[in-house]
C-alpha cells in the first residue's frame, strides 16, 4: 500500500477498495459491514431507539490520553448514553487530506476499533472522501450511532431541592489540548479524560426512576451544559465551589492561560440531576467505578425563577456563570 493518502483514495476505484480492505475492514472487521452493500441491515429492538451524530476536528490530533478517533468513537458512544440508551451500531465517515499518512490512519482507526470493542458496538457503514492538500487539516471524522433506550429511561421535571452530580473531575480534556497544541512546557501529567461514559451509566440502572437528566460537559464545559440544564429547568442552580473536583494541575494551568476550569471540555464526564434523597447513593456508587472517584454533588435548584447559574464559595462570595460567549479554545473535539 502506497505511504501516504493520495486523491485515487477517494475516487471509488482500486486504490479505494484497497484502502478499505487494508485499513477499515481489517479493524471495523464484522459480518454487517464486510457484506459491502450500500445501507448496514441490522435487527432492530421494541421500544425507542436513539440516534445521534457528530463530527471531529481536534488539534492535534494525537494528545496525552488519546487520539481524533478514540474521541470519535467514544463522543458519539457517550451521546447515546446519557440519552439512556445502550449504544448498538455506528457508522464513521472520514474526509481525509491528500499526504496523509497511511500509517497514522492505520493506528487512528485502530484506536477506533478498540474503543468499540471496549463498548460491544460495531461500525457498520462509513464512507471515506480524500481532498486536495490544503483543503483539510489532516484527517476530519463524521461518526453517527444508535441505541436502544433501556429501562424505559426519559427525562424528567426538575424540582427545586434536586441535586447536581458530576462524575469526575472537570476541565482535563480542554486543558490537555491547550498545552499540547500550544507546546507549553508545564511539569504536569495532565492528560485527557476521553473516555466511554456507557458503563457507568449503565451501573445506575437502579436509579433511573429518581435522575431527571444526564448531560456530558464537551464544548463550553460543565458552566455552559449548567445552563442549558437551567433554561430547561425554569430554575436557578447553585453550586459549591469547593465541592467541584478539579485537579490542582488544571487550576493552576487555566489560571496561568487565562483560561477557567468550568468551561473547559471534558470528554469522559457524566452530569447527573437527581432527586435529593438518592444523591448519596448514587455518589457512592459513582466513587466505587474507575475513573468516577471524584465523584461528587455540586450544586442544588433553587426556586428563583430567573435561570441563573451561580457558584459560591466558603466565605460567601457568589459569581454568576453565564454560557460560554464565543470559543474559549477552538478545535477541542
């Protein structure tokens, strides 16, 4: 196979089928998309099915905790999952640019197919598209999936009183990239929280009945997913600042950026509202899943109508967080 991506890739041709026999196929390996037809045929359950779609332009597009593909494959695993659904099938389309690496596409979508098997879901359609160089940086990747919703799980009204919970420690994600896109030379061993969320999800089955909502805190961070959880609430959300784990490293890094930890991206992070008397339950069960031991409540609605999102801290003092207003940090995901 020729070392670097050339425009006959992307032509429909020979050195198309070569690329998907090569590289998709060997990885993506199943007996759905290996039967080469134009639509994937798949079984489908009773009960309501969740669909959603995304797309993938991080810079760099490998950094500490992963790569464009690990987060293709666990952003769209995860959109699915805080819907309550249990993700089934993918699809992933890639648009790469002329002299791209084979071999560095050849471990992206190797990190694909690890993270699905990690999460038993299976690609099972794509479409791969090649650009004249210049027209792209590197690679791009569509990825769309769909699930079951399990438990019969839905939204549900939020009420004054309920509490706010967040599976880890925010921001890790965006601070990442800030530092490995920008080379600072910072002593840290910071790296990115990209992770499938389905799992833990799943661990709360129990719970269902009593979370009103779940959210995963990407673009804008948790300050920007508060608020959209507040307009949709009619409430106002106030949280403890000292309750909000963040990682001493990502403090003081944002705070040397100029940057704030609440808006920074997470890729691996649930946000959870709950009804107060399971709260800390759900916290404990949280704390005992790797990669939720920071497991915390937050913050709680309150009854002011005015759908403000406010952090206070130990000694009294308030400050609203509006919704991120333009891009703290562009091409995170």
């Amino acid at each position: 196979m020729n070392e670097k991506i050339k425009l006959v890739h992307g032509d429909g041709g020979k050195y198309t089928d070569e690329l998907i026999q090569k590289i998709f196929y060997k990885h993506f390996n199943n007996s759905i998309l290996t039967e080469g037809i134009d639509s994937a045929l798949f079984p489908v359950c009773k009960g309501r099915m969740a669909f959603t779609t995304d797309s993938f332009v991080v810079r760099p597009l490998f950094f500490s905790g992963g790569n464009i593909g690990k987060l293709a494959i666990c952003g769209t695993i995860n959109d699915l999952a805080v819907s309550g659904a249990k993700p089934l099938y993918l699809s992933t389309g890639f648009i790469i640019e002329e002299g791209f690496s084979i071999e560095i596409l050849d471990l992206i979508v190797n990190e694909m197919a690890k993270q699905c098997k990690a999460s038993e879901v299976k690609i099972v359609t794509g479409d791969t598209k090649v650009v004249e160089k210049g027209s792209a940086d590197g690679i791009f990747i569509n990825t769309a999936g769909v699930g079951i919703v399990e438990e019969d799980y839905e939204m549900k009204k939020i009420n004054a009183g309920d509490k706010i919970i967040v599976s880890g420690n925010i921001g890790a994600h965006g601070t990442t990239i800030a530092l490995e896109r920008y080379n600072i030379d910072a002593k840290s061993n910071i790296k990115s929280d990209c992770a499938s969320v389905y799992k833990i999800i799943s661990s709360l089955k129990e719970y269902y009945p009593f979370i009103k909502i779940m959210k995963d805190p990407t673009r804008g961070g948790l300050a920007t997913i508060l608020n959209e959880i507040s307009n949709i609430s009619g409430l106002s959300i106030k949280l403890e600042e000292e309750s909000i784990p963040v990682l001493r490293e990502v403090a003081g890094i944002t705070k040397m950026l100029g940057m704030d930890p609440m808006y920074m991206a997470c890729e691996g992070r649930v946000v959870l509202v709950v009804k107060s008397e399971v709260a800390e339950d759900i916290v404990n069960k949280l704390r005992s899943i790797e990669q939720c031991e920071d497991a915390n409540i937050i913050g709680t609605f309150t009854s002011n109508q005015e759908c403000l999102v406010y952090i206070e801290n130990y000694f009294g003092g308030k400050r609203i967080l509006n919704p991120l207003d333009g891009e703290m940090l562009p091409r995170i995901c």
